[in-house]
C-alpha cells in the first residue's frame, strides 16, 4: 500500500516537473536528479542512463510513500494530503539539500526556478502518497494508535 502509494505520488510529482520543464521554470526532472546520483555525467543522457534515473526515482518514492503511510499510521489519517505534503517537504530539503550539499549528486547546483519546480513537485508528491494510502488502507490503520515501537513481550 505505501509502495503504490509512493508511486502515484511519484506520478504527479512527474507532471507537475514536466509542466514547470514546459514552462521554463526548470531544465531537469527528478530522474535526472536521480540520475546524477548514480552515474557519470556522460551516462545520464543515454537511453540506460534514463532507465536507471528513472528506477532510482521511482525507488526512493515507494520508500517515501512507505514512510508517508507508517507515520500516517501513527499521527492519523485526517488531513493526510496535508501531513503527505508536509514530508513530500522534508524529503525535498534533505534530499536536495542535505544530500546536494555532501556531494551525493554530481548535477550542477539548481537555479532559483529548478528550485521553486522540485519543491512545487515534492509537495504533490506527499499530498498525492498521503492521500492514496489512506485510500487505500483499511481506516483501522490510521486512527493514530499505532505506536512508534512495538512492545517486546516479556518471558515468565
């Protein structure tokens, strides 16, 4: 569920980059990104070097669309679009930020409208993952009694 969840998550934040690449905002999408993550520059631009940007993409979103639905399974499922989005954010500060920063990607430093574009991107991504996991989840789920760590059941 928080794979798929991911996914679609994933899927609009896809369009949504298209759209701002559409528009001028931005001259790289988030395989790209990922590309630059894993290959050398002269890699990234070959038919393979789009595959694995790709894979790589969509990897990170069914861990982030898993992590959206566990802590939606502990805050509660009201306003899951909104708390999605909020770590659509977070993912978007420390992914590009944080990681950036310590050399993880070999892409150029992003311009102010790539900037704006990914982050537009990223909080339809939460919103989007938010909102299908608790679709698609049973209610039960995301009551927000699911503790943070399961109890180790003690021998007599």
């Amino acid at each position: 569920m928080g794979a798929l969840a991911g996914l679609a998550g994933n899927a609009a934040k896809l369009a949504t980059v298209e759209l701002a690449r559409r528009g001028k905002w931005t001259r790289v999408g988030g395989p790209q990104k990922a590309a630059g993550m894993l290959l050398a520059r002269a890699s990234r631009s070959t038919p393979v070097g789009r595959v694995v940007g790709y894979l790589g993409d969509a990897v990170v979103a069914t861990v982030t669309g898993i992590g959206i639905t566990y802590a939606l399974s502990m805050a509660g499922g009201s306003r899951a679009a909104l708390k999605g989005a909020i770590i659509g954010d977070a993912v978007w500060c420390f992914g590009y930020g944080a990681l950036a920063s310590l050399g993880a990607s070999r892409l150029d430093t992003a311009t102010s409208g790539e900037a704006v574009a990914e982050f537009i991107g990223h909080t339809v991504f939460g919103a989007v993952a938010g909102a299908v996991a608790t679709c698609l989840g049973d209610p039960a789920l995301f009551d927000g009694t699911i503790p943070l760590t399961s109890p180790v059941p003690r021998q007599a």
